[in-house]
C-alpha cells in the first residue's frame, strides 16, 4: 500500500474556531505570525454563539483544495470540532492536551489538524503543542501503512 505523507511543513496554517475556542486561537495566530508562517482565519471571533461543525465542516472545504497546507481548530473541549473534522477522509485532526500527544500525532499518524480546547489547556500549552506539532515530521515505515488504512 503506497502513502504519499502531507507537505511538511505545511505552506499555509488555517486556523478556525467557535465562540469558545477564540480565545485560544488569537494567540496561537499571532505566534505563528511571529514565527513567519502565512496564516488564514476561517472565524469566528467570541462576538456570536456558533456551532462548531460549521468550523471544522470549513476547515476539511480549504484543505480539499489546499492540500499543502495544515489546520489548528479549537472549541471549548477540542472534542466537537476535532469528532466534526475527522468526519472528512482526508483530515486527520489529533485532538492534543500537550507537547508529547502533539509531536507523536505527527511523527505516527500524519495529522493535518492539531484541535485543540481553550476551556482545556493554557495559551502557553496551547503555543507548545503548536510548535511541537509544526516540527515534527512524519515517521513514514511502519506507520504509512497504518495511516493508509484510515482511508
Ligand atoms: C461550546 O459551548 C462548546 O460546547 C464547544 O466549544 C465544544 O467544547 C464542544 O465540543
């Protein structure tokens, strides 16, 4: 079984969020600015109550088409939105509370989503994991037929 691992590290990071997750999105945002990577928010700000399947349902449309890119997706828990991603076949979004988990799900499964909670964890813990997410590779080996397998 033949794997074609994601452009790493991504051209583009696309961030989008609900209400809850806004808070923790900014920051990882204006890290990431920082840092020199080309950045795209899908929305939305805290300003409205929103669903967070809307978010993930825009993030898997941009990667569809931009497949060189990767996704940062935040809500409450990270559990709405990263359950509403992984509904699509191409994401694989890694639902990450620190470094470890954020650095393994790239190393082992080619995640292309880093979800995150902002009711969960620290804006601190939330820039580790991003940073961690970023600079780790996939593996290949073992894990590319594993990651086939997801479809
Ligand atoms: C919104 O209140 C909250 O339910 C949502 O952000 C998320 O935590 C759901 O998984």
């Amino acid at each position: 079984m033949t794997y074609t691992p994601n452009v790493w590290p991504p051209k583009k990071i696309i961030f989008a969020s609900d209400h809850a997750g806004f808070s923790l999105k900014k920051p990882l945002m204006d890290w990431a600015v920082r840092q020199g990577y080309a950045v795209e928010d899908l929305g939305a700000d805290e300003s409205n109550s929103v669903d967070y399947p809307d978010y993930a349902d825009l993030i898997a449309e941009y990667l569809s088409k931009d497949k060189d890119s990767a996704g940062v997706l935040v809500c409450g828990t990270g559990i709405g939105i990263s359950i509403g991603a992984n509904r699509h076949a191409h994401i694989r979004a890694a639902l990450c509370h620190d470094v470890t988990t954020a650095k393994l799900c790239r190393e082992h499964n080619d995640a292309n989503v880093l979800a995150l909670g902002a009711r969960i964890i620290g804006v601190q813990t939330g820039v580790d994991c991003l940073e961690a997410f970023l600079g780790a590779s996939f593996g290949g080996g073992r894990h590319s037929k594993r990651v086939a397998k997801l479809g």
